[in-house]
C-alpha cells in the first residue's frame, strides 16, 4: 500500500480519540498515580511547573499525539484489529520510545526511576492508542 492510500483509510476520529487518550493517561500517570515521584526524579515544582503557558504546551501536546497517532494508524492499517493495533502501540512504546529515551537518559545521566516513570508513560500511551486504532474500523 502506498503512503496516499495508508492516508485514505485513515478512520480520522479514530485518531483524534487516540491522541486525545493521551491527555487522560497522563493526567493519571503523572497526577495521583506517579506525579509525586515524577516531580522527585525530574526536579520539577509546583513553583516551575505554575511558570509554564500552558496553552502552549497542552496546545504542543495535542499536535505531537495527533502527528504520533497518525503514523500509528498508518503503521496499523486499514486491516489491523484490536489485537494488531495493541501489539503495534505496545511495540512501539516499548521498542522505540522508550529506548530512544533510555539513550539519551544515559548520556544525560538522568535517574532510572524517571527513565522508569516516562517509559512506562509512553509504552502506555502508544498502546492504548494502538487499542483504539485497531479497535475502531
């Protein structure tokens, strides 16, 4: 199939309720069930977090899943199911995400526990938006 019609067969809602999801994971993720050791491992404050725009970056979040959910879909396809679309988001988020992130994390020198907390976060993320994906013909 070529990228013109992997585009066509995209189920668009599809992808605007995957990317959507992950607003609700991490609000969850880095709210009441990790936030506090997140905030621990990142340095991050009340104080620094209060000086973000936050339109601006929840406005950025939502093009980087809409753009990490389309390439999802296309990666899927118009034959994935369910089964397909969990194991391609699980992949991805295991595989790709979060080793990219193990190597810059190294050479950063960041603490396993935050490599911990955001790899998890992302291998989530992706795989719940896979589900949808998949899920939603």
């Amino acid at each position: 199939m070529d990228t013109a019609s992997a585009a066509q067969s995209i189920n668009w809602l599809a992808v605007v309720a995957a990317a959507a999801s992950g607003f609700v994971i991490g609000g969850l993720w880095y709210g009441p069930v990790f936030g506090k050791a997140w905030m621990a491992a990142s340095g991050m404050t009340k104080e620094r977090g209060a000086q973000a725009n936050m339109a601006v970056t929840f406005g950025l979040v939502a093009v980087l899943n809409l753009i990490a959910a389309v390439s999802l879909a296309m990666f899927i396809g118009p034959h994935g199911d369910w089964h397909f679309g969990l194991f391609a988001g699980f992949m991805t988020g295991a595989t790709f995400v979060s080793t990219a992130l193990g190597v810059i994390y190294l050479f950063e020198m960041r603490p396993l526990k935050l490599f911990i907390v955001n790899a998890g976060y992302q291998t989530l993320n992706f795989s719940v938006m896979g589900l949808i994906l998949g899920a939603w013909r």
